[in-house]
C-alpha cells in the first residue's frame, strides 16, 4: 500500500517503522542492563526517557487543547494510557511498588494493544504521530528498564491490586464521560478506528467483554512471577531429614 501523508493507517510502512523502533529500544535496553550490567548508567538513562515522554505528553496534550478549543475530551489526561505513562513516570522517579505494577500491567496489557491498533488520526510525519508512539512506546521501555535495570516486580497481591485500580479507574471515567461527553477508556463507545474491541460485541456488551479479558490478562502478566518464586520456594527449602 503507497505512503498517505493525510490520515494513519494501521500496518502501513510508517507503523511498521514506530513498531520496530520501539521494539529495538526495548531489546537494547533489556540487553544492557541484564544481570546487574551498566548499573552507572541506568539512573540517566530513565530519567532521559521520563523526560522525553512526559514533556511530549504534555506537548501533545497543549496542542490538542489548542486545536479543540479546549474540549476536554482532547485535553484531559484521563485515557488510560494518560495515566499508564503517568504511572510510569512516578514510579521511575519513586521506585515505588504498586505505580510500578500498575505500569507493568496495563502498560504491557493494554498500551502494547494501542500500539497495534492505534486509535490515532495524524500520520506521518506530522505531530500526533510522532507524539502517539513517543508516549506509547515511552511506557514500554520505561517498563523494561524498571524491571532489568533496576530489579522491580510485581509483588504478591499484585493482581488483586490492579483489578482493584483497574475499576477504579474505569469509574473515574465514567463520571468524566457523564459530565464531558467525552469517551475515556472507550467506555461510552468503541474506538474511531478498527481495533480488537470491534470482536467483543455492541456496547455495552464489549465493557464486560474488557473486564474478563483485563483479568485473564493480569493473571497471564503475573505467572512467570509466580511460577519464578514456586521454583525459589522449592529450592531454598531445607532437604528432609532421612535419618
């Protein structure tokens, strides 16, 4: 399919590039920070990285609320990637648990699903695009560093916690749809552009749909975890006595 200049499409040449980018930055950072390696440069490295997304964040949403004269739906960060990348920041600059795993999970459950299926209008070279992928992708590798460089996980109760804020989350949301008519967490219709909620069925048949999905995919998300420390467990405990 030719290059269009005018509105994004999904898998095209320019997707596929953002796609590979991020990938290879995920790729290079795990292989150099894996096994306690670069330690030195691990501290300015992520703040490089919150700095670029956060500041492109914030670009971005300027530019919406200019181009939009200030409707909240295009302004308010309150789109669950919004606060996924807001997650990340705060834990890479806190080192803070439950941000963490609230950015482990939903960013690899749910921003790793927007970037294949952007819900995006822009494409390249023009601004949206780049700041889509910045932030997107800015999740992941801040995700990736926090996990090998600096040794975080998700801990015990790590599920329970996000179902937890997950629905929290989704009843912010709501109220911000109620008193906006805006559209936060795809709650009160789908996606402009073809995504995989057009196989979950009409609204709001799709809402539960999400739930089912999101928690299999936090289980899914915490078993190499889980099954890590049930290897851990057998190993360190003490043989039996056979005296």
């Amino acid at each position: 399919m030719p290059l269009e200049f005018d509105r994004f499409h999904p898998w095209t040449l320019p997707h596929k590039v953002a796609l590979a980018c991020i990938a290879l930055v995920c790729v290079s950072v795990i292989l150099a920070f894996w096994n306690g390696r670069g330690r030195k440069w691990r501290t300015p490295v992520t703040a490089g990285v919150a700095l670029l997304s956060g500041a492109t964040f914030l670009a971005n949403q300027f530019k919406q609320a200019i181009d939009h004269g200030g409707d909240p739906q295009h302004w308010l960060p309150l789109h669950l990637c919004h606060v996924t990348l807001a997650m990340a920041i705060f834990a890479a600059w806190r080192k803070r648990t439950v941000p963490y795993e609230f950015a482990y999970f939903f960013g690899i459950g749910g921003t790793a699903q927007a970037l294949l299926t952007p819900n995006l209008q822009e494409a390249f070279p023009q601004f949206e695009y780049f700041t889509f992928f910045i932030c997107h992708g800015g999740i992941l590798v801040l995700v990736a560093l926090m996990t090998v460089a600096f040794q975080m996980r998700p801990r015990p109760g790590a599920v329970m916690r996000m179902i937890i804020a997950g629905n929290a989350y989704m009843a912010v949301a709501a109220v911000a749809n109620a008193l906006t008519g805006a559209n936060f967490g795809y709650l009160a219709h789908k996606p402009e552009n073809k995504s995989l909620l057009d196989m979950l069925g009409p609204w709001p048949t799709y809402i539960l749909w999400m739930e089912l999905i999101g928690v299999a995919l936090l289980l899914l998300l915490y078993a190499p975890w889980y099954l890590m420390d049930r290897t851990n467990t057998r190993d360190e405990a003490p043989e039996a006595d056979l005296a």
